[in-house]
C-alpha cells in the first residue's frame, strides 16, 4: 500500500535524522473534518472577544501594549530580500511571495506562546475571580487589577512546565497579575530564559531531565495542591485556543497588504513545532478562515520529530523510542513526545510535516538577519525550509500536482511563522550569527 510505504520511508528518514517531508496521507477536506470535531469557530470567536475583553486591563499592566490598545499582534511583513538570498543559496522559492508573519516581535513574552500561554492564564483568572463572587456581569477587565482582586490571586500558584518560552509567557502573565508563578524548566532551558523569569518574581525549578519530565514534575506538584493551578502544555484547549485566534487577525491583516487567498490564490503556511499545540491551534484557525485553500505545513527538528512520529507510528511512541536525543539548539521545538490532544486534532488538518537539522536553522536566522535586519531565534527559523522542500521534492511536487496548485504557484503566498526572538540578549544573538555565518 502507498500509505504504508509513506510511513515507512518517514519512520526510517527521521531514524536516519537525515531532514524529511512527510504528505499527510489522512488530508481530507476542511469542512467535513472541522464539522465532526468537538472543537469549532465559536470557540476561536470566544477566544478571541475573550482576548478583546481583557485588552484594557494588559494595557494597564503592560505599557509596550499601549499602542495596540492591549491587543498582543505581531506584523505580516513581506520579506523579498530573504526570498531572494534563499534563491541565491539554492533553495528555491521563486513561484510566488515569501512573507512572514513576524511572532518573534510579540510583545510581552516574544515568542508565540504569547498567544496561548497569555490566553490560558487569562482565562483561569477571570474564572476564578467569577467562582469568588469578585467579579460581577457588567464589570470590565480594569477591575481584576483591582487590590483586593490581586490579594486573593496572591493565594494562588500558577505553574507550567517548559523548555523556556511558554515559561517566560506564563510567568510573566501571571506575575503581572498577581499569582505566584512558578516554571519547571528542562535541562534545554537557556539560562537567560531563566534569569529573566526570576527576575519578575517567578520561581524557577530546575529539573536535570527533558521536557517532558519538567511538564510531568509540574503536573504531579499541582496535582496535591487545589491552590495550584497547572497549564498542561500537553494537553490544553485553552492554549489550542487561544493560539487559534491568530487566523482571525491574519484574515484581516492579509486582507489590508491585498493578498487574496481563494482557490487560485494558495496560501502555504510553514509552522514551528514543539508539542504541537502552537502550529496546531494556528493551524486549525486557518483551516477555519481559509478551508481548502491554506495548506499548513509543521517543521520540526530531525533530532525532536515528535509530531511526526505520532502521526506516522503512533501517538504514544516518544523520539527517544526512535534513538534521538532530541539534541537541538531550538529549545522551543525540543520535545520528545507530541500532546495527544493536538495530534488528533490535526490528523486530517495539517498537509504534511518536515524536519531540519540545526545547521540549517542556524543558516536561515543569520540570513533573516542579513537581508532584512530581523532577529528570531534558532526554533523560529524552521519554517524556511518549507517553501523548498514543498517546490522541489518529488513528495512535494506530488502534493502540488494532486491539488492541481501547479498552474497557481506565481499568485501563491507562502508564510513562514517566525515564532519567537524578541527577548535573545544581544551576545546571544551574536553567537547565533557567527555560528551562521561560519555555515555559510
Ligand atoms: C514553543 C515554540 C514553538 C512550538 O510550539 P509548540 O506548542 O510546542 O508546538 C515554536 N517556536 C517557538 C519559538 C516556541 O517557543
């Protein structure tokens, strides 16, 4: 059977960690999936007037949010002179525009987990303020940073396990409201991410084991403790949810720059991944927005194929399984094993999935950095490998031809998700390029 022979070919590539594009046998329409799911648009659309809800009170707390009126949005920016370095290295993306949709300048936490983290702590906030009698229909956002308000939060823990960012968006968000915070990192976590959590007040515990491991020592503190609450990474609707509500705010700023998306107008959209929950919510916000014609593709590192390998062997296996380390310098994409959750979402959502060696990500950011003076870190770049594989792999050549795009391909966008960099420290940044620039 082709399928099997699809899988056994992924199965033995990410072995190998020799980089991969893998096409989603199981793709089926758009609409006949997202109507048998029990998540839908309604729950986008309440995320996202959740979102706007809030928007006065981080306003308030976060004065970086005063410009945008409290909304936490990052720009769609158009990027030709990368799309042409990236010619000039070989990796063709000449049909259509390359742009990218610029989450490594999100304020407050500087990656994409501000979407989900900051709608996840949010959310339990309000709740819990409604489930106290302290916030009454009628009532805006302003009064949750209220003093009493902060004083009963101040009895509560917030607590995440995280290889960084989500911990960095959590901690600060829940610093901000008055929650005590506290981050189980990895052992990937970089110190910095962990220097700069501790000096907001949040408590960081350092666990001497991966991912997975921090989540799960976070999981079971929290579990024995009714005044903990725990954001559980590996399985969160809220956090889908809240990363959903991008799609929205990309429809409209798509539609301000005059990039049509219809069917002779594809969009091709390249996410990072870690667990899955970031590309996976955005992903399922797309699909919602643009039905047939978005195809969402995830990038993961050849050391941490978690999501693949769910979706190809199943969805218990970890990468360790596989002989990978999960050895990676994009910290915010090392996971060993993908959320259940996410997985099954996506099945028949996402397009396909490629994988990336660190050289090359190292590669890309230094020619993001180069061309068009943007900085994002190692995770953020995995998305340019995309357009690529996509235009020039016989795997992605077949996808194209199946979906009758290749007449399309000039009117296409692709969108690269450049999901976090804002807060790298400048000798940070700096040995990222020499490190690029040394592969160049
Ligand atoms: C966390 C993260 C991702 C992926 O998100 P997941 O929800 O873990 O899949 C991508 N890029 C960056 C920079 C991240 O921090």
């Amino acid at each position: 059977m082709a399928e099997m022979g699809e899988k056994g070919f992924a199965i033995a590539a990410l072995k190998r960690r020799e980089p991969l594009l893998w096409i989603n046998p199981e793709l089926a329409p758009s609409q006949k999936v997202l109507t048998g799911l029990p998540l839908g648009g309604r729950h986008i659309k309440a995320a996202e007037a959740r979102l706007r809800w809030f928007a006065p009170l981080l306003s308030h707390l976060f004065p970086e949010l005063k410009s945008s009126g409290g909304i936490i949005e990052s720009a769609l920016v158009p990027v030709p002179a990368m799309q042409a370095a990236m010619e000039r290295y070989g990796k063709e993306a000449r049909s259509g525009r390359l742009w990218i949709k610029a989450d490594c300048d999100l304020p407050v936490a500087g990656s994409v987990k501000a979407r989900g983290g900051i709608y996840e702590v949010l959310l339990f906030a309000e709740t819990l303020a409604r489930e106290k009698g302290l916030l009454n229909s009628g009532q805006t956002a302003i009064r949750l940073g209220e003093p009493d308000v902060r004083d009963v939060f101040a009895g509560y823990i917030v607590a995440v396990g995280s290889t960084g960012n989500l911990g960095l968006a959590i901690g600060t968000m829940a610093a901000a409201l008055g929650f005590k915070a506290v981050v189980h990192m990895s052992a990937d976590a970089k110190a910095w991410k962990k220097r700069r959590l501790r000096d907001r007040g949040v408590t960081v515990v350092e666990h001497d084991a991966d991912y997975g491991s921090a989540v799960r020592a976070g999981r079971d503190q929290a579990a024995g403790d009714p005044n903990t609450y725990f954001v559980d990474d590996e399985d969160s609707e809220a956090l889908f949810l809240g990363y959903s509500v991008a799609a929205l705010r990309l429809q409209t700023q798509l539609a301000e720059q005059n990039r049509e998306v219809d069917g002779d107008h594809p969009l091709f959209v390249y996410l990072p991944c870690g667990v899955g929950g970031a590309p996976g919510g955005i992903a399922f916000g797309l699909k919602h927005v643009f039905g047939d014609d978005v195809h969402c593709f995830f990038a993961e590192p050849v050391q941490a194929p978690c999501v693949l390998l769910a979706m190809t062997a199943g969805p218990d296996l970890s990468v360790y399984d596989m002989g990978l380390t999960v050895d990676t310098e994009a910290d915010g994409l090392a996971v060993g094993q993908a959320s259940k959750l996410v997985t099954g979402l996506m099945r028949h959502l996402v397009s396909g999935i490629f994988t990336v060696d660190d050289d090359d990500l190292f590669r890309y950011l230094t020619f993001l950095y180069r061309e068009e003076q943007i900085r994002i870190e190692p995770s953020a770049a995995a998305g340019f490998a995309g357009p690529d594989f996509l235009l020039n792999s016989s795997r992605g050549k077949s996808y194209l031809q199946r979906h009758q795009l290749n007449d399309r391909l000039d009117q296409a966008t692709h969108l690269v998700w450049t999901t976090g960099g804002r807060l790298v420290p400048d000798d940070a940044f700096a040995g990222f390029l020499h490190r690029g620039n040394a592969l160049i």
